[in-house]
C-alpha cells in the first residue's frame, strides 16, 4: 500500500469531531450566489496499447488508474 492510500485509510478513520476546521472561513448563500454547475467532459473510450509496467505502476496507486491516466496524458498536452 503506498503512503498516499495509508493516509487516505487513516482519513476515513478520523471522526468528523476531530477535525480542525479553525482556518477555513465558513460559506454562506452569498458565497455561492455567483457559482457555476460545471458539468465534465465526456470521455472518448479509446483501445488503447500501454506496456504492462506502465498500466501495472497505474493500477498500482489504487482505483480509478484510467482516469489517473487520463490526469497524466492532459496535464502534458497542456504542457506542450
């Protein structure tokens, strides 16, 4: 299990009485008077070949690999 999912475990662990949510200014109608519904974008499903240690070292990291995938392929395209 890798650092990230044993923090993650933990987390889910903690009580909402333990949290300290001191520095996180409360919200209020006014504060989402002006918000936006963004919907997300809809996935192209795609056959795709990817060397298996690649897809191993995804799946490795937990659920929801193909959209970490995904998360990997974007932020390069808007790098280039």
């Amino acid at each position: 299990m890798t650092k990230i999912n044993k923090d993650l475990e933990k987390l889910k662990k903690l009580p909402d009485k333990d949290i300290d949510y001191s520095d996180i200014a409360e919200t209020d109608n006014n504060f989402w008077a002006d918000a936006d519904i963004v919907m997300p974008k809809k996935k192209q499903p795609i056959s795709l070949r990817v060397d298996t240690d690649v897809v191993d070292w995804f799946k490795k990291q937990g659920k929801q690999y193909q959209s970490r995938m995904n998360a990997v392929l974007r932020s390069y395209m808007e790098h280039h």
